[in-house]
C-alpha cells in the first residue's frame, strides 16, 4: 500500500436533522416527546433525539457515559430582550440532569423553528444570565423548512432565534464591539464579506506576497475551465515528479482524472497538480498562461503565476486579491467539495495500489462551516490559508499570508473568523 506523506486524523461526521437525527451510527433513538430518561446503555452506545414542536434535541452517543435525564420545556417568565433584533421564536430551555459538571466536553446540537418570511438575518442565541443578554451562536439555516441548528455545550441553557430588524446589507460594524483584539504573526491578511466582497479586516491587505500552494486553487479552475472529463483514465509520467508532499506513484500508473483532482486540493500534493495541468492537453506554457488570463479576466492585477504547484516563489498575490480569487473560484462545486473533504482515496487501475490522503487543514476539524479552503507552505511564502465559512446565512472568506508558524496561521484565520460573525451585523 502507498500512501501520501501525511499522518491520517480520526473524524467523526455527525449529521443533525429536525425533528430527527441522523449521527454516525443509524441506531440513534428518536422521541417524540418532552422529557426523557436514558439509560447508561443508550447514553453510550445509541444516542438519543428528542423532539417537540417547537424544538429538537440532538445528544449522540459518548457524549454523557452515565445515565441522563432531558427536557425540553417553554419557561413560564419571559425574558425582556434588550438586543437590536426581533424574536421569532419561542424561548425554550433545554435542560440535561446527569453526574458531568459544568460544561460539555462534546456538543449537543439543537433545532428551533422560527416564524418569518422576511429577507433578514437570522440566528440561534443563548441567554447569558450574567450579562443578561441574549448571545448569537454559530447558526445553520433550513430557509424553506424555518429551522435554525446550532451546536451547544451548555446542558442548561435558554434558547430563541433572533431576526435583525434591518434589511439585508452589506456587514455594519456593530457598535457595542470593539477591533479585533489579537495580535496578527502573518504578514498580511485580510477578511471579506463573500457576497459583497466588502473588507470587514485588513492587515497589509495590498501587500504582494508569495502563495505557496495557495496556487492550486487557479490550477483547479483552469483544469474545469478546459472541459475535460473527470473519469477520464490519464498514465501518470516522471516528468511530474516534484518535491514536498507529493503522491507517491510510478512512471505509467494509471488513475482517473478526478484522483489527480482530489489529491491536488485535498493532500496538496505537487505533483498531482503538475499532472493534472497536463491533463487539459495544454503545454506547460499554455497552462500558465491561461492561468494569469484568468487572473486579468478577474481584474487581480497584482496576481501572477509561474507553474501550477505552488512550489515557484514567483508565484504572488496579495491578501485581498486572494480572497477575490477565492471568492470566484468557490462557486465550482467541484473545488468547493475536494477542498473541504477530510479523506480521500483511491485504487490505481493497472497495479490495483491503494493511496489513502487525509487533508491536514485544522480549520476542518473545528467549530466552522467550511465552504472551501485551501493550505500553502514554502520556506520562501512561510504559512499562507484561505477559507470561505458560513454563519447562519452569512458568508466570509478569511486569508493570512505570510505566518511564521503552522499552528498559529490556523488559529488566526479561525479567530478571525469567528470575530467577523461575532462583530458585524448583515
């Protein structure tokens, strides 16, 4: 068996529909009701959902390794909402009885019907009995069935959903926040409402830097610019062989198309990308050329492109630009899911290898909902990412170019993330 050069991380996808759930495992427990009992067994092995009209409750299985008892219950003393925006659904309060104290080690993820035909922002909050206030929450939306989802660690907490009172705009600073209040290692970034493109953040935003294998996003779009067919079989040739991370495959292997595809954006991997320009039947030249086309066709002047791995330093953009880029280029559904897929393999055709390649981006495996991303690292453009997320019916990318640390360059696209939703208002 052959392998890309990355150690695989253990994943679990749970899935949270209303009013039933559906977690890794298809044994999971649905309610009906108010109230619940669970059992030792059931808490640790099957999971439960519980569900009234109003809400749903979702608790997977591992999450308390004891026995538990839920509620779900519409408070008889309501609360003054002293936020900017309407209330569009009941207050509820979901409260979990058991021997765990304090916060949730793993998230619960709870569903609440809302009532609004209206074009504004939407969101779940919690109530802070401290500050009390109501709080926002990262939130997903079901629009044509009136849901809002969101994941919670709290086993006691008071819940409603929240509209704005003003018509969908562009992001306003809201005022009772102050700038973001970390100190930035990359050396530049930049932070960008997807549908307007308006800048919510800027550091050294139009300053040109190397990208790194933030390249591999245009290789991607020029290969499905050119129409080639994706189970096409293509014979890979040493001619592609590249250094870094690459896959690990002989002169005259044979794979789809769309193996070549997949490695590129999902394992970063140079050489697929090299092979998978020489798909499109471009010569090398070509292929650059059409990339840098398609930088000017997007109006990214300070954009340029010398090969289709990333591992050229000439290869430059600035942050801003980057995110322009980004922004085109994750409307093709095709990069939008091989760039946030965690694992992908497949099987060479003519010497049946097998090739496992697990996407090292940490921005997957955390609190986000990741509409695209992309990795880059050379020593000469030092860490550099990309990533396009959504909050409830909100969308902003977020780029860092130029960090010297792969830990930190993570953390700092996701705090800023978190901050944008956190500090604007649409």
């Amino acid at each position: 068996m052959k392998f890309l050069k990355f150690v695989p991380l253990a994943c679990l996808l749970l899935v949270f529909l209303f009013p039933q759930s559906s977690f890794a495992s298809t044994k999971t427990i649905a309610i009906t009701k108010a109230s619940a009992i669970v059992d030792e067994y059931t808490a640790q092995e099957k999971g439960i959902t519980l569900s009234t009209k109003r809400m749903s409750v979702g608790i997977p299985a591992g999450t308390f390794n004891e026995a538990f008892k839920v509620r779900l219950k519409k408070p008889p003393k309501k609360l003054q909402n002293r936020t900017k925006k309407k209330m569009i659904g009941p207050s509820l309060r979901l409260q979990i009885n058991s021997n765990q104290d304090g916060m949730l080690e793993k998230p619960v993820h709870v569903a609440l019907k809302y009532k609004s035909k209206k074009n504004k922002k939407k969101t779940v909050a919690y109530y802070d009995r401290s500050g009390r206030k109501w709080r926002k929450l990262d939130t997903r939306l079901d629009t044509d069935k009136k849901i809002a989802y969101a994941d919670i660690y709290f086993p006691f907490v008071r819940l409603t959903v929240l509209q704005s009172r003003k018509k969908k705009q562009e992001p306003r600073k809201e005022s009772d926040y102050s700038d973001f209040y970390y100190g930035l290692d990359a050396g530049s970034a930049v932070v960008i409402d997807a549908k307007s493109g308006a800048v919510l953040f800027d550091k050294n935003k139009d300053q040109k830097r190397s990208i790194a294998s933030l390249t591999k996003l245009m290789t991607a779009q020029i290969f499905l610019d050119s129409g080639k067919n994706m189970q096409d079989t293509v014979t890979y040739s040493s001619s592609c062989n590249r250094e870094c991370v690459c896959l690990y495959v002989d002169d005259g292997e044979t794979m789809k198309v769309q193996d070549l595809f997949y490695t590129t954006l999902v394992g970063s991997a140079n050489n697929a990308a090299v092979a998978l320009s020489k798909t499109t039947g471009y010569s090398d030249q070509d292929f650059v050329a059409k990339m840098n086309e398609k930088a000017r066709d997007w109006n990214l002047s300070d954009t340029q492109f010398v090969e289709p791995s990333g591992l050229d330093q000439n290869n430059m953009s600035t942050a801003h630009e980057y995110a322009k880029l980004a922004k085109k280029a994750l409307k093709e559904m095709d990069i939008l899911q091989a760039s946030t897929t965690k694992y992908y393999e497949f099987w060479t055709q003519n010497t049946g290898e097998w090739h496992g390649i697990t996407n090292q981006n940490k921005l997957l495996y955390r609190d986000l909902y990741v509409l695209g991303t992309k990795t880059g690292f050379t020593y000469e453009a030092m860490f550099c990412l990309m990533v396009k997320a959504r909050q409830g019916d909100e969308e902003v990318i977020v780029v860092i170019l130029g960090n010297p640390s792969y830990a930190d360059s993570a953390n700092e696209v996701y705090d800023l993330t978190k901050w944008a939703f956190d500090n604007y208002d649409w």
